[in-house]
C-alpha cells in the first residue's frame, strides 16, 4: 500500500490549507460511492467516518464492553490504542496496529454502532480524530455531521438524500434489508450532532438520478467553487 503524502518528498512547498469537501446525506443516498469517485477524480484523499464509529463498535464488542452503558463505552476512548492510517488515499482506524476492514461490516458490528454513536464522549473523540485528517492533505470527507460538527468552516458542503422508497430499493438491491425510517429517526433526533442539513449545503436530491449523474454533478459544483476560489485569490 501506498502511504499517502502531502507533497511530493525532497520538493520545498508553502503549506497550503487542505480543502475539505464534506459529503453528508441519508442512509442509501449514495455518500460512499460519490464520495469515492469524487476523491478519486480529484486526487484527494477519501475518509469515511461512518466506519470510524464502526471500529469503535466492534473493539467494544471484542471487549466484551455493555454497549448499553454509555459510561462503559466512554471509557474505553481512554485506553483503547488507535492511529490514523492512510494508504493508497483513503484513511482508516487502527486499534493496536491492526485495521478491522471486514469486520466492521458484519451485521453484528452494524447493529452496535447506533449505540455507540450516540454517546456524547465518542461524538467528541471522533470530532478530534477526524479533523485531524487534514494532516494527509486535501479531503474528501462522508458522514452525517461533518459540514455541521466536524468542518462547518468549509466552503464545499454537500447533502445527498433521496426518498424512503428509492433508498429502500437501493439497498434490497443490494442485499441489505434495513429500516431506514428508524434510521433516519436515530440520526435526525441524536441528542448529540444529529443529522442535518447544514447552512450552506448544496442539496442534492438524486432519486430519479443514477450514480454517475449525482458525481458529475457533485465535480460540477465542487469545481465551480475551486475556480471561483483561485480567481479571488
């Protein structure tokens, strides 16, 4: 794997202030996909902090923690061993030198993560970590909160959703069966940065659009904005 640097090495650069370009969105609205291609047509870096949250839930399921005990998850921020790794573009979580990439995808993990996520102290130490991300360069960065929590001084805000039934469709098509109504319910009515749209957000409602429309779309605006940037400084 290829780490990835903020400059190319034995070349002088002045530090430039990393873009951040924040794509939150309902469940099944297409936030990992677009967010990917977006990284990737723009050279940035991908992080997906929905999965974040998903290594979290899965060491306390290792740990045998009372997921139903939010003091209980708290604690485990304060000795759990985590580093921010990026390879081949894209961050991730370590624990112990170790990246759990399947195993934060299991059902069993997945059915955690709501209960982790709604603990104030996680919302917290996740806040730090993921800005922290701009330390590996310009951001392409998916979730729920990170044009309202995490980066709400950034310029490039986006929300994607669609309606209940094309989300729906999505992921039967996808082999998933979920309720994304509750879903919707836990994020929108979170004590603790629940999903919103946040002030500024370009929204982009794609249920009649496939993929490849809501990306070129997402480039059209980011692109616009990058042009208007360079032409005011």
């Amino acid at each position: 794997m290829q780490p990835c640097r903020y400059s190319r090495p034995g070349i002088i650069t002045m530090k430039k202030k990393p873009v951040v370009i924040a794509i939150d969105g309902t469940s099944a609205s297409g936030k990992s996909t677009n967010s990917k291609r977006v990284a990737a047509a723009l050279d940035y870096t991908y992080v997906d902090t929905g999965a974040m949250y998903r290594t979290l839930a899965w060491y306390c399921i290792q740990q045998k923690v009372d997921v139903d005990d939010p003091k209980a998850i708290a604690e485990v921020l304060k000795h759990w061993k985590t580093k921010l790794v990026c390879a081949n573009k894209a961050v991730y979580l370590t624990v112990d030198g170790y990246h759990p990439a399947t195993e934060i995808r299991t059902s069993a993990t997945s059915a955690v993560v709501p209960k982790v996520a709604a603990v104030p102290a996680v919302r917290a130490w996740m806040k730090k970590r993921q800005r922290e991300c701009v330390e590996f360069g310009d951001l392409v960065m998916e979730g729920r909160d990170i044009g309202s929590a995490i980066f709400p001084e950034t310029e490039f805000k986006f929300y994607l959703d669609a309606s209940l039934d094309e989300r729906s469709r999505r992921r039967e098509a996808d082999g998933v069966i979920e309720n994304l109504a509750e879903r919707d319910r836990r994020d929108t009515q979170r004590a603790t940065s629940p999903l919103m749209i946040s002030l500024g957000a370009t929204v982009i409602n794609n249920s009649k659009m496939t993929s490849e429309e809501t990306t070129a779309l997402l480039l059209k605006e980011i692109r616009a904005k990058l042009d208007k940037q360079k032409s005011n400084s």
